[in-house]
C-alpha cells in the first residue's frame, strides 16, 4: 500500500497509529467537543466522539507532513458542520439541547442515537417519521432503532407524499410493539413542539429525517417547512415562559 501511495507521491508516508484515548480532558457537548491534545487546546465545533478520532487523525497526518501544530489545531476549531447534520438549534435562555439530523434510514438512526447518547446529559427525546411512496420495509426497522436508541418516541409525518400519513405511521409502530415511551402526533410542527415542550431541562431533543430540507412533500405539492425553523420557535417559547409544558399520556 505505501510503496503504490509513494508512486504517485514522493513523500514517504509512514503508518501512524492513533486512538481517541489520545484526547485528554475531553469534553463532549450536543453543540461542540473540547478536548486537549499534546498540549494544546481543540474546540471543535462538532460535536461526537468519531469527531474528535477524526480531529486527532487530522492532526497526526499535519504533523507527519510538517504543517506547525498550533495552526493545525486552530484551523479544526473553524470548521463548520455541514447544515442538517447533527445541527444544532441555539436560543437564548433555552435550557434543553434541540439538534436536527438528516439520519431516515435504520442504520444511520441507529448511528445518530449512539452519538446523540455520548454527547447528551438528560432524557434523550427523538421526533421521525418515514417517507411515503419509499421502502415500507425500512418503517418498522426504524421504530425500532427509535425504541431502543431514545428514552422518549414522538412518530410524525416526513414527505408522506401520496401515502396516508397515519399509514406509514401504522407501518413504523409495528416495530415499537409493547413499549410505553410512545407518542403519535401526525402533524409535524406539532410534534416538535410537543417534543421540546415535554422536555425536563437537561434533556435533547433529537428531530430526525429532514435534516437540511426546508419543504413538505404531501402528493404532489410542497410546503415549506424547516424542522430547524420551527424548533426553534418552540424553544422561543419555552424560553420566554420559563417553564415545561407538564407531561401528558401518550397519545
């Protein structure tokens, strides 16, 4: 493998292994992750584990490559995430985490759980739904990543397009059989609400499958419609009550 990299590189590149154990102090938050490493000090503005392996990895190859290591660590603090993943939705005053993923498949909720597990501090709350005229089979795999991944389960529409929304809904909860952390709200800027309403402080709120889109798809017309833009409103209002909506049944 180095002597086909070095046939069309001259620089001799030398296997250097590395490990997240590397990241001392680290901390992990559902906005960003801080860590220290040989000394200096990293903010990331990622947050999750897998990012900081791939941050010391960064570092390792600048380092390998001669690139001066105080820059190296200030260039990783710029990085932006990508818009819809993992993004985080900021308020003043709010006092629970909200983030928005593009994850709508099983193994990327699955995934997306995991690491919203790592970075969050209370009740991990997840919001979803499945696309309509897509792959049914996915729908019940999905529900069941959700049961498993978070404490709390809000099912709503994504796209329903020339499905009935309450049939995909039927199609996941088969995969959320027996458990009681269940709730149904079709309407999706109602879920978020509810979501984020019924959060204890400390709690995240993770709202999934539409990540960076900023429309509705219901038959053949779409809506606007910013899962970010609404949560953030709801966190708007909860901060200016300065109370939780008190929990309810599930519905």
């Amino acid at each position: 493998g180095r002597r086909l990299l070095n046939d069309t590189d001259p620089t001799l590149v030398d296997r250097t292994p590395y490990s997240i154990d590397e990241a001392e102090n680290l901390e992990l938050s559902p906005t960003r992750s801080r860590f220290t490493w040989r000394g200096y000090q990293i903010e990331l503005l990622i947050p999750g584990r897998f990012n900081v392996a791939n941050a010391i990895a960064a570092l390792h190859v600048a380092d390998q490559l001669g690139y001066d290591i105080a820059d190296a660590a200030a260039g990783l603090g710029s990085v932006e995430r990508v818009k819809g993943r993992f993004e985080a939705v900021n308020v003043d005053g709010a006092d629970v985490d909200v983030v928005v993923d593009y994850s709508h498949k099983p193994d990327a909720l699955i995934a997306m759980l995991s690491a919203a597990r790592e970075v969050g501090h209370g009740r991990l709350i997840v919001v979803f739904g499945a696309g309509g005229d897509r792959d049914r089979v996915k729908r019940p795999q999905m529900g069941q990543a959700a049961v498993r991944g978070a404490d709390r389960v809000i099912i709503t529409s994504d796209n329903p397009r020339h499905e009935d929304p309450d049939a995909i809904i039927e199609d996941i909860l088969r995969g959320c059989e027996g458990d009681g952390s269940v709730t149904v709200e079709p309407d999706r800027a109602s879920a978020i609400a509810l979501a984020i309403a019924q959060a204890a402080p400390g709690d995240l709120v993770v709202i999934a499958g539409k990540g960076h889109e900023t429309t509705q798809t219901v038959g053949d017309q779409k809506f606007p419609f910013d899962d970010a833009a609404h949560a953030r409103r709801a966190l708007e209002r909860r901060a200016a009550t300065g109370q939780s909506r008190p929990q309810v049944g599930n519905q």
